[in-house]
C-alpha cells in the first residue's frame, strides 16, 4: 500500500498530538525516517484541492512543569535554644495558629523575672522622687495591663500545648504522650474534654476583646473600669486554668514510664496559674495603694524626678525585649495545611536563624513552568491554560496565567521564563503538590477569519503564495497572498489575497 505525502503529514500530527512533549525530539526523528521510508519504497505522488474556508485560529504554547502550594512557609526560631516541646511530626495537619515547637524558656523567664524586679526598684525609686499619688497610679495602671500580658501568656504559651486547633472554634482538649508511634491520652474522660474544649473556645474570645479594650489604656480612660474588667477576666482565666490543671493532674503513667513527662505538665499549668494570681494579687495592691496616697505631689526634686523616670522606661524597654525574646521561643503554624519538613528531634539544641520546620497548604495549588524564551514573548497575565497531569491522563482543568516573572532564569545555558498558573478551581480532591503538569496555552485568537492549511502555502523570501485554480479547466495560477496567526490545528490565517471558498492545488 502506497501513501502520499498527505497521509504522511496527517500521522505526523496526529502523533505529535498524542506523544507528550518531552519526547518531541525523539518522534521527530522517527517520523522524519519514516518519510525517507516511504519516499523511497512507496511514495506516490497526489494532488489535492482544498477550499478556503471561514473559521477560528488558535495559537498555543505547550510547556511541562510541576504543582507546588501556592503558600508555602519555612520556619525556625530567631533564637537558640533547647527544643521543650514538639508537637507535630512530618505529615501532621495543621491549623493557623497551632503551636508547632517550642524551646525551653526556663532562661528567659528567669531574666524576665530579674527585669521585672528592677523595673518595680525603679518604680520604687521614682515614687520616693515624684511623690507617692503620682507613681501610684503609674503602678497600678501597669498591673492593670500587665495583667492581660501574663493572662495571655499563661493560656496561649503555657497550656496551650494540651489543645489542638487551640485559637479556633475547634479547640480540642487533647493531652498525650507519644512514645514509639503509639499515643498514650492517660485515661481523661470524654466530658472532660469536651467541657474544657468549649472552655478553650470561651477563653479565646475573652482574650481577643480584652486585647483591643488595652489599646485605650494610658489615653485618658477610667482606669476603675479597666481595673474591674481585668479582675473579672483573670477570675475567668484562673477558673480555666483550675479546670485544665484537675485534668492535668489526674494523668496517670504505666509503671513510671511517663512521670518526667507528666510532672513537667503539671509543672507548667502550675507556673500558669501562679502567674495568674501575682497579676490578680499585684493589682490588688496597687489599687489600695492608689487609694490612700496623699493627694498632693512635691516640685522639689524636678531633675532627680526626670533621671529616675528615663531609667524607669529603659527598664520597661528590656522587659519588653525579654518578653518579645520569650515569645520567640515558640513557632506557630501562620497557615492551615500539611508539616513537610521535620528537621528536628525533641531535646536537640538548635540554633537561631536554621529552618526547622516546612508547611504546606495543599487547598491552594498552582503550577509553575519555565518557558523559553522564543515564546515567552506570546505569552501575558490573564491567558486561559488547559492543563493535563501525567498522574490523572484522562482529566483536564481548566487554568489561568497570574504571574510572569520578569528576569530571567539560566537553565542548560538556554534563558527561560517562570510562570505560575492557578487552577480555576483548586479544591479537586486529587490534585496534590508535585505532580507533573502539561500546560496548553492559548496565546492569541481569532475568529471568523479566512483560513487555509499550512502545507498548501509556499514562502518564497518573506513572500507567501498559493496555487488557485482557474475556472473549470486545468488552468493554474500563483497567487501571492498576505498571512496572519498561525494555529495549532496546522492551519494558517490568510489576511488578504483569498475569498472564503476559493479552491487552492497543493502537489503533496
């Protein structure tokens, strides 16, 4: 059986079609041996006519490239230290906000507590210099904001470790002990959990409302009012903390095996609930403090006055750095999604500045691609992709472009381009980080235009022309004619020179 070169164009796009691209090279080859082939063994010339004819061209870019997250993050600490807590492994779903890891703070709240005392010697000092009724309401508006710092502290930093999901709606009492892959609850009831759950939910609002009444603190408002509003809130948090602490301490272990452990949870809701009460203690104080200094203040010592308040701000000044020091001891997830990475073990000393951590959210894919640069020019934010994943052959979403990087990235000594494209809907259950993707782009469009197949014109320089038939004879003319896009389907537009209808001769 003979074929024509027709026939033989017509195989070559079809299998260019179905064979993916990375193997372009190699069916380029074979095909382009095949027609030596049959040019020497079966060639038989055909002629054939076809009709100009009204329609759409597409043109398109194919590129391959990977689906990654569209948020990605890497964490580690900004200081160094001895890994306390661990509470994730590689694999492990994470909600906004979990606490991830946490170092030891046993050195930082020691210097914070060593700040602390001479900040109220300080304090102490300046009352002697500005007179009594003065230093006494600074002292007492301090304990009234410290007191939802260390409120904070104890809940967010200290017994938050026991919660999953802690600063949503669905907390989770959920204290346990992993031991060689097995988890050991220690035996709390269900009601339990679920009583201090929705307790964990409670405190949350309470401490997010609490937080934004302390920015009008210091500007004029009545500070008897944020004094009873810090009384009751800490009431409530000392309440919950009791609770978490009844659970905490009915926590029983199989044959000592877990009591250093267990008594380093109990450990830490006590030092919760001490820091609880020296709030409510320390505002009690100074409230009767307040009301039974004199109501005048001396004049005197205007200059010692200024000294002893400018030490007092440096003070303030390096327990706030402490204090940003302590909250830095703890990684917390900043998006919901999947640990990818674990670098480390719990009890390692790790260093400021190394990425422990990775997380991944995998609700929000995209894929990026390196194009070249012959067509990186085509391309432009906004055009529609039709992508294919080797993993899922059958199926097809549907994408768009959103970014075009704008410089350059070297790759086999060639200059590509990096592009992102999202999915239109990303939330398809199978779609995962990873994946190979093949990417259809469609650059440029035109409808309702005359079109003809490439393989009837002939360029001649930067001329082109088609051979039109003459009449009903055999007459033949050349006509020049005038081309535009170039489709994917191997058509080509023609911009003047042809009628729709007009019967074109190609010798194939």
């Amino acid at each position: 059986m003979l074929y024509s070169y027709k026939n033989i164009v017509d195989m070559f796009k079809k299998l260019l079609i179905k064979t993916k691209r990375r193997y372009a090279v190699l069916t380029t080859l074979a095909l382009f041996m095949i027609v030596i082939w049959f040019n020497i063994f079966g060639f038989q010339s055909q002629t054939v006519i076809v009709k100009a004819e009204r329609g759409t061209v597409e043109e398109e870019v194919l590129v391959t490239g990977k689906t990654r997250s569209r948020q990605e993050v890497d964490l580690g600490f900004e200081v160094g230290g001895k890994i306390s807590t661990l509470n994730v492994q590689i694999g492990s779903p994470v909600i906004s906000g979990d606490t991830l890891i946490k170092l030891d703070q046993s050195s930082f709240r020691a210097s914070l507590r060593k700040a602390e005392a001479k900040l109220t010697e300080a304090l102490v000092e300046l009352e002697s210099a500005q007179g009594e009724i003065e230093n006494a309401y600074q002292t007492h508006s301090t304990n009234v904001k410290n007191a939802y710092t260390k409120a904070d502290d104890a809940v967010r930093n200290d017994v938050d470790q026991f919660f999953t999901n802690s600063r949503t709606s669905q907390a989770m009492f959920n204290p346990s002990i992993e031991d060689s892959g097995l988890t050991y609850s220690g035996g709390i009831s269900q009601t339990t959990k679920s009583e201090l759950s929705w307790k964990r939910v409670e405190i949350e609002k309470l401490l997010t409302e609490w937080e934004l009444s302390q920015k009008n603190l210091g500007k004029g408002e009545n500070l008897s009012d944020a004094y009873q509003l810090a009384q009751n809130n800490l009431h409530t948090v000392r309440d919950f903390l009791d609770d978490v602490a009844l659970a905490i301490n009915s926590l029983g272990s199989i044959g000592f095996q877990y009591d250093a452990t267990i008594q380093g949870y109990k450990n830490t809701v006590s030092e919760a609930r001490n820091k609880v009460n020296m709030a409510l203690s320390d505002m009690i104080v100074s409230r009767d403090k307040l009301g039974s200094a004199p109501k005048t203040t001396s004049e005197t010592e205007y200059n010692k006055v200024l000294i002893e308040e400018a030490r007092v701000e440096s003070l303030r000044a390096d327990v706030s750095s402490i204090e940003a020091d302590l909250a830095k001891t703890v990684i917390h997830s900043p998006i919901s999604g999947i640990v990818t990475k674990l670098e480390v073990e719990k009890g390692e000393i790790v260093n400021s500045g190394a990425i422990l951590i990775s997380v991944i959210s995998e609700k929000e894919l995209q894929v990026e691609a390196n194009v070249s640069e012959i067509n990186i020019g085509k391309l432009a934010v906004g055009n529609q992709v039709i992508i294919t994943l080797d993993a899922f052959p059958s199926e097809t979403y549907d994408g768009e472009i959103f970014y075009i990087d704008p410089g350059e990235t070297i790759i086999d000594r060639v200059p590509t381009y990096k592009i992102s494209v999202k999915f239109n809907d990303p939330t398809k259950p199978e779609l995962r980080s990873g994946l190979t993707a093949n990417l259809s782009i469609v650059t440029r469009k035109v409808e309702e235009v005359i079109k003809v197949p490439l393989y009837v014109v002939e360029k001649q320089g930067d001329k082109h022309f088609v051979k039109i038939k003459i009449g009903n004879g055999d007459n033949i003319e050349k006509k020049e004619i005038i081309v535009g896009l170039q489709g994917k389907d191997g058509s080509i537009e023609v911009i003047s020179g042809l009628s729709e209808g007009e019967e074109i001769i190609a010798d194939l």
